[in-house]
C-alpha cells in the first residue's frame, strides 16, 4: 500500500482552527490520500468525528499519547 501521506500540526489550536486548517489540508489532496492530524484540543476528538460524517471522509484512527490526538482521516 502506498498511499501519500500529509500531515497537519494543529497542537495549541482550539476548536474551530484544527477543523479550518484540516479542511484546507484536504482540499490539496486526491481521494484515497490520507491526512494525518495532531492536535491538543481535548474537543476535537467529537469535531473530526462530527467533521467526516459531515465531509464523507473517513476517519481511520483517534489515538491519544500524553495528551496529544492524532487522527488519520482518508479522503474520499
């Protein structure tokens, strides 16, 4: 599998600014790539998941370490 991957930091940003910047983030990738996000805004677990319901991406993984989120979001 060798699916491009971009990433986004969007630590020390709170809501809406991880959303607005991963929205511009994905509008320069092609469907099947795949958007990788860290942030530190505790609500932005419920954002990303509201967001791709909203978008149709697709939310691959929300992790937290120490912290930190990180979400993998596919484009679809």
């Amino acid at each position: 599998m060798n699916t491009h991957q971009a990433e986004l930091d969007a630590r020390g940003l709170n809501c809406p600014l991880p959303i607005l910047r991963a929205k511009k983030s994905l509008s320069q990738l092609t469907t099947g790539e795949i958007l990788q996000i860290r942030a530190t805004d505790p609500g932005s677990v419920k954002d990303f998941e509201a967001f791709c319901k909203q978008t149709g991406s697709e939310l691959l993984s929300s992790s937290e370490i120490d912290g930190e989120f990180i979400f993998l979001l596919k484009k679809h």
